[in-house]
C-alpha cells in the first residue's frame, strides 16, 4: 500500500512537509475548526514544478472557485479535494488566499476509483449509456474507500455544527458517511452531471448504496428539474424510500426530511464580461481573424474531449455543409478547441482518433495551402486566450448529446458585450432550458443541424441582437455568485422550509 492509499486521517498527518503546511497545517490548530468546508473530488490548484517564490501549486481559475471565495473568506473554509496525480500529497496547504486539504490517491485508486467507477461506470451511465457502462466489484469496493476517505477528511476538520457542501458523482457516498461520523454538521450536495431516469439508473448493481449514500445530505441539488425528479423516482424504485410531493425524501431509518431541488449552475458573468473587454483580449481576437486570414465566417466549438459533447457530430454537420457548397461565396472555418480530458480511459482514446480522421479527412477535402477548414487545438488554454476566442467567433457551435449544464454556452454569451454572434445550443444541454433564445438543436438530426448552423450564419443583425439580449439579460440575473447564495441560503433553511428562488421538483408520485 502506497502513502496515498493509506487511512486518510494518517496519510493527512505524515504527508504535510513543514514549510509547505498553510495557515493552521494538518494535524495543528485547524482540526475541527472549520465552519465550511467545500468537498469536490479535484482541487482547484494547478503544480507549478519551477515556482521558487510559491510553494509548488497555483490556484486555478473557474467559477465555482470564484463563487464560493466570499463564503470561504468569511468563515475560514476550506477546500478538500484530490491534486490531480497519483501519490503522495501536501496536506493541508494556502495556495492564491484559499486553504486547501488535499486527499491523496495511489495510482492503483487512480485507475479504479477515478478512470473506473467515476469516468467509466457513473459518467456514461449518467449521461444516458452514449457509450456502454462498465460494472466491476472491484471498481466499486475503490470506489467506497476512496469515498469514506473524503468523508474522513472532511470530518476531522469541520468544526462543530459546520457546513458542508459535497460536489458530484465522485462523491456520492460523502453525505452518509460524512453524517454517520458528524451528525452535527449540516450537509449539502450538488450534482454537475444529469441525473438519468430510472430505466438507465436501474442498471447500476449498486443503485440502493447510492441513493443511500446522497440522503445523507439535507439538500440535494440536480441542474434541472428533470434530473430532481428522475432522483426522488429512483429513491422510491431502489430504496424503496418515500417521498412527498414538494420535493422531499424521507430518509431512513432516521425519518430526516431530505429536499431535493434545482438549482442551474452559472459562471462569473461580470468577471469574464470584463475581461472580454479588456485592451489585451480585444486586440488578441483582431489578431486571431487575422491568423486565421480573416475568413467571412469563424464557427467555433470548444469542449473537453468527451463522448457526451457531440463533437463528431458537428463536424460531420459541418463537411457536409462544405460537400454542398451551402456557405456560398463565403468562406468559412470551424476552430474546434479538444481539451485533453481522461486520456487514459479506452473510449476517450477511441474518440479522439475518430475526430482526428474526420478533421483530417474534411482538411484533406476542403483545405488549401495555409487554408485548413479546421484548426482543430488539442491543448488547453487559459480564460483570457478563451475569451478571444469567443469574441472573434462568429457562430459558436455547442451540440452535446448530454450536458448536466454546459458553461462555454453561457461563456460565449457573456463574453458577447457587442450583443451580436449567435449560438446554436443543443436542447440536451442544462443551458438549453436558460438560454431559450438561442439557435436550439437536436444533434442527433444531421440535416436540423445543418439547417440551424446555416440560419445562424445568415440571421440578419437585428434578429441576433435580439437573441443575444435575451440570453444576456436572463445571465446577468443569474450568475455563479447568486447561484452559490441560493444553494446555500437552501441549506441553511433546509429541511425546513424551502426559499420561494428555488425550483422545487415537482414529485408525480
Ligand atoms: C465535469 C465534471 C467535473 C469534472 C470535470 C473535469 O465537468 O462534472 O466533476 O471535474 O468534468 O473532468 P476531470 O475528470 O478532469 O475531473
């Protein structure tokens, strides 16, 4: 057994190298003594190997971690998380104004818990079997003991009556586990992903220890009203738990009121509004047009590499678009940046070879020396080089097949301060149920897809001024700070009386 697979409250103890160990380090003044504390199955913290001023990690941007800084701030939290790669790990740590505790795994777990249970089991079961879920006993036995050492942590340092607010599909288990330790502690959970329905969730041989492991929590959070409801089915179906109309789960053996509700995530609208204007990312989108020798027309897709973000599908949309000279005399390119994601596990190395032969084959068809028709980027890039991105592309092209939410929509509206450009957004996607006013498709339907992607590119200014204003306006109101104080204004009341903002799923029991 490495350090990192080893009983998380000793693993924490001996694995804080002195000098590293932030305010209050592990093991010292700070056990027991947080009131909030954030658990997510990654930190928010990138390794900075040659970082002589810091102390090897830097903060990483995103707006979950920008959204619940205030709260941090205010009551001392912290945030637990895994680092990212298998080993040992620092302990607790201060990195860019946050205090961090992080759980190590060994590599072992890495394979079994994250690349198996999480991103071969849950993720493709959850986004509705695009791709065949794997059950294996031994994925699921790593997948509880990295589960109960999340929940380890987390209860040797919240102090008493805290809160705490458990993050997705990694970490289903944590409410439980965290509440058979610490009865005391207050404790939410929030899911990123979809929720399936039951015919899907049935599948799982483990379906009953997962609604368990959720009713520990006092509010469980979904992106939409449908994965709420999808959730309290699968209480009444697997754990023969009943529910009353209302939103509310009864959990047993205790009787606990558990509210299940919807709550759509959000960004940091004003912070990447800002940035979008700034002097450097206005100049830096002029000089992509030009880099890329200023065609009529940018399309632009970015996503992880992912199955579930039907990349393959635009890009066949797009080829035959080409194939039918549909642009006309304009010409056109598609930007599509692939974050690497998960590049250990099978089917996301299957897709990435299929997007490279349609990309090279649509290249090799439609590209001209020093002309490609896809600048396909598989790197990751940094929010100011995203948000010029965004401002230079003209139709932004978000086609998922399944997305819990899926915040480059709402990123490209925000960074959209001009009110013009246009997004085509899958109905599948989170976002489709708030940004009503844009392109919406089925992804599935090549040719829909092809007809959307082509009124897009020839609505006139005045109908894209008015989708885009829609979308603004619906943002501005409901950004990643207000979606935070919502949640957890909910989880201060919950179970007792839920806050007229929140959408209570509706129970069709
Ligand atoms: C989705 C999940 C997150 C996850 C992220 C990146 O957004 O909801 O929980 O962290 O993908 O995936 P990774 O496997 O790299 O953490």
């Amino acid at each position: 057994m490495t350090e990192a697979a080893g009983d998380a409250e000793e693993t924490e103890r001996r694995q804080a190298p002195a000098g590293r160990a932030g305010s209050g380090g592990a093991g010292t003044a700070s056990s027991g003594s947080r009131g909030f504390i954030l658990v997510a199955n990654r930190l928010p913290v990138d390794r900075v190997p040659d970082d002589p001023a810091g102390n090897g990690w830097r903060r990483s941007p995103g707006g979950l971690v920008t959204a619940v800084e205030p709260v941090m701030r205010r009551t001392g939290g912290l945030w637990v998380g895994w680092p990212g790669a298998s080993g040992e790990v620092p302990g607790v740590f201060d990195v860019g104004g946050l205090t961090v505790a992080s759980v190590g795994l060994s590599e072992e777990e890495v394979e079994d818990f994250y690349e198996g249970f999480a991103n071969t089991t849950l993720w493709p079961l959850y986004h509705d079997v695009i791709v065949p879920p794997q059950y294996h006993r031994r994925w699921w036995e790593a997948y509880e003991k990295v589960n109960r050492r999340f929940a380890a942590v987390t209860a040797r340092h919240a102090a008493a009556g805290a809160t705490v607010w458990v993050h997705d599909y990694q970490l289903q288990l944590v409410p439980a586990l965290l509440r058979r330790r610490r009865p005391d502690l207050r404790i939410g959970f929030f899911d990123h992903i979809p929720f399936p329905g039951y015919e899907i969730f049935a599948q799982l041989p483990w379906r009953r220890q997962i609604v368990q492991g959720l009713l520990g929590a006092d509010l469980i959070g979904f992106q939409r009203v449908s994965d709420a409801t999808n959730f309290l089915r699968a209480c009444r179906r697997a754990a023969g738990v009943v529910t009353r109309p209302g939103g509310i789960a009864v959990a047993q053996p205790d009787g606990r009121e558990v509210r299940v509700g919807a709550f759509g995530i959000s960004i940091d609208v004003v912070g990447l509004e800002r940035l979008a204007r700034s002097p450097g990312v206005v100049a830096r989108a002029g000089q992509i047009r030009a880099e890329l020798g200023h065609p009529d027309l940018i399309l632009m897709g970015a996503d992880r590499l992912d199955y579930t973000k039907g990349i393959l599908h635009r890009l066949k949309a797009y080829e035959e678009l080409l194939d039918e000279g549909r642009f006309g005399d304009r010409r056109a390119v598609f930007v599509q940046v692939a974050t690497p994601s998960r590049e250990r596990v099978a089917e996301y190395q299957a897709l990435r070879k299929d997007v490279e032969g349609v990309v090279g084959r649509i290249n090799g068809t439609h590209g001209r020396l020093g002309r490609p028709a896809v600048h396909y980027l598989h790197h990751s890039y940094g929010t100011e080089e995203m948000a010029a991105l965004y401002r230079a592309a003209d139709v932004m092209v978000v086609t998922p097949l399944r997305d819990g939410m899926n915040l480059v929509a709402k990123e490209y509206v925000a960074c959209r301060y001009t009110d013009d450009g246009a997004l085509v957004l899958s109905e599948f996607s989170g976002a489709a149920d708030e940004l009503t006013a844009a392109f919406l498709v089925n992804p599935h339907d090549i040719d829909g897809l092809k007809d959307t992607v082509v009124r897009a590119c020839a609505a006139p200014r005045p109908q894209l001024r008015r989708r885009m204003r829609a979308m603004r306006r619906r943002l501005a109101a409901w950004d990643v700070a207000r979606w935070a104080e919502d949640y957890l204004a909910a989880l201060r009341t919950a179970p007792l009386r839920p806050r007229e903002s929140w959408t209570v799923a509706a129970d069709p029991s």
